[in-house]
C-alpha cells in the first residue's frame, strides 16, 4: 500500500480506511504468525487460535485490498 500511495495523504476517506485495515491487518498477521513459533521455554500456543486469528487477518487483508480496488477503478471511471 506505501509504494501505490508513496508521500501523498489520500483525500478519500474510505481509501484512508482501507489502507489502515490492510495495514493493520498485515502487522496483525505477522504477529500472529510469530506466535506459531514461540522461543522453546514458553508453552506451546494455541494453534486452532492462532489458526483462526491468521485466517481472519488474511481476510482483512483481502477485504481492504478489494476494497482499494473498486475504489481506485471507480474513481480512474469518472
């Protein structure tokens, strides 16, 4: 989402929405993705949690980015 929207700030606000769900949805993913490979003195996690929480993120991701692409086709229409 940086390199499409580099310095600029977007006027729209649902591009702004959507590029904080993809964003914050990646930095979500990578977490719980950490969380799958604990350092070896913790316990082991929860890995249908951790299953269903990268799933969830994967769909935000998905959801934003579809969302960033109707926006941008629509507005590249008018």
């Amino acid at each position: 989402a940086a390199c499409v929207f580099p310095s600029q700030k977007p006027r729209s606000e649902l591009v702004r929405t959507s590029l904080r769900l993809l964003t914050s949805s990646a930095y979500r993913l990578q977490s719980e993705c950490r969380k799958a490979l604990p350092a070896e003195p913790s316990p082991a996690p929860d890995i249908q949690l951790v299953t269903q929480q990268v799933i969830q993120c994967a769909y935000d991701i998905a959801k934003a980015a579809k969302q960033l692409v109707t926006i941008t086709t629509k507005e590249n229409n008018n």
